[in-house]
C-alpha cells in the first residue's frame, strides 16, 4: 500500500530546527500528507523528541553531518534523496516541503493524477548558464519515489551515500563544492532534462507579490487568515517574543485545542531549555 508523504529537513540552526515538530504537524493535520523528516547534525534534544511525537520512528531518520558538503547545504539537498529512505516504497508519493513553510489547507497538495506535480512562483528566475526559466523552487514538487529515482539518477543504499554521490556528479554541484544554494538550480535543470517535462506534468504557476495564496514573511500581515490561503512562508526565528505571536494565530485557525496547547507547551519549553 502506498504512501502519500511530504519530505521535509534541518540541521541544528534554531531558526528552522525550532519549526521542525510543528510544520510536521500542521502537514498531518492541515496538509494530510504523512511527513518524512530528515534531521542532520546536532539536532537540539527537544525537537528530536517533540519530531518523534508526531512523526512514526520509521519516517524520522537523524543524519550524521556528511563529508561532502556543510551542514545547511546537506539539509536543503538531501530531500531530493528521500526516495532512498529505508520506510519509502516506489509507488510512495513524495512531495518537497520546506521546514519554515506550513500548509493552511488540504486540496492544493493533493497527489495530481500527473506524473509529476510542480507548484512554483512565475518570477523566479535563475542566473544560470544553460538553465532557463522558469526556476523550480523546491517547494513544491511532488512525484512518486520510482520517478524521483528516475530523474535525480542516483541510486545509493544509504541516503548519506546518495549525498556523496550527487555532489561527485552533479556538473552544477561541481562548480559549488559547498553546494549551498544550488538546490533550486539543480533541480529544474533534472526537471527540464527529463522527457515528460512538460507534457506529464501537473504544472501550478503562482504569481503576484506576494505569490497568489501565500501569506509572506516579505509582507506578514498584522492579522493573518488562513481562509482562502494556501500556505504561509514564515518569518523567523519562530519561537522569538516577536515572532510567535505573529504566526500562532494561523495555528489557532488551522489545529485543534489540543493541538494548539501542544504547539504553546513546546515554544515554552523550548523557551526554557532553549532561551529566546
């Protein structure tokens, strides 16, 4: 029986480890997508714990920090791999979130019937040679495992392996031996490389600042509503005096009582353990 999962990472930087428990939660109560979590490095105790209460022990894999690259560049990269986690079966469905990104509904990121699902901003462009746009950003695309195998081309037994091997193929990770920031670079030139683009793909564009149906960091409302929205791209860090209160109001309009209470007992007592 297949699975239909969001794939979503950090390393140990606060300002997205403390999201990590709570974006896993808004995808399985908002978003209805099971999320895979991939956590690299020093990963503060608390969210290990507070990941695991929400995420089964078989979709939440710790990673050690890999030889190939830095910490933030393995945490973008390694959620094109997720295909090799151990709990993923080929006709899994894998759709790429991000950590500082929640879901404020459910229909937006079904599984299409397509091949491949690419929800992306119509302004991104990339300043790359021999790349052309529009750019894929890597939230959200969305795809069954056996054809993110396909087009990533990598198929190691360990997804540490994978990273290894990408970085030692990959002509846009060679120009960038760090690889920070080549995510999006990399993955629209497999994307556009791949014969079913675009004819099998299911294509979403977004446009508009910010983009139609998100609630932006770039311009957070004083009273954001998650009616009608599709998602919300943070603002950071998220546990802050300042900052929480900005973004708890779209968990009381989106989770359950007890869901809610869970949010604010965890912000609390990364607080105390923690510090602001």
């Amino acid at each position: 029986m297949s699975t239909d999962r969001v794939v979503i990472s950090a390393d140990g930087n606060p300002a997205f480890a403390f999201y990590l428990p709570i974006t896993a939660l808004m995808w399985r109560e908002v978003g209805c997508l099971q999320p895979l979590v991939i956590m690299l490095g020093a990963i503060p105790p608390l969210v290990v714990d507070r990941t695991f209460a929400i995420v089964p022990p078989g979709d939440a894999l710790m990673m050690t920090a890999p030889r190939c690259c830095g910490l933030a560049a393995a945490s973008q990269l390694v959620r094109l791999l997720a295909y090799l986690a151990p709990s993923v079966h080929p006709d899994d469905y894998l759709l790429i979130g991000d950590v500082d990104a929640w879901p404020l509904q459910a229909a937006a990121f079904a599984p299409p019937p397509d091949d491949l699902f690419l929800m992306y901003d119509t302004s991104t462009q990339l300043d790359r040679p021999g790349i052309s746009t529009p750019a894929y950003p890597m939230g959200y695309i969305g795809a069954q495992a056996r054809l993110w195998r396909e087009f990533m081309r990598v198929d190691e037994a360990t997804l540490g392996l994978g990273l290894e091997r990408l970085f030692a193929s990959d002509p846009i990770l060679a120009r960038s031996p760090e690889g920070l920031n080549c995510d999006e670079s990399l993955i629209t030139a497999r994307i556009k490389a791949w014969p079913g683009h675009p004819g099998r793909c299911r294509m979403i564009p977004r446009d508009g600042f910010p983009i139609r149906g998100r609630i932006d960091r770039a311009a957070w409302p004083a009273d954001p509503s998650a009616a009608g929205m599709i998602d919300a791209h943070l603002v950071r860090p998220g546990y802050s005096d300042e900052n929480w209160p900005r973004v708890r109001p779209l968990l009381a309009q989106t989770l359950s009582p007890a869901s809610l209470a869970w949010c604010d007992d965890y912000r609390a007592e990364w607080l105390a353990r923690m510090g602001g």
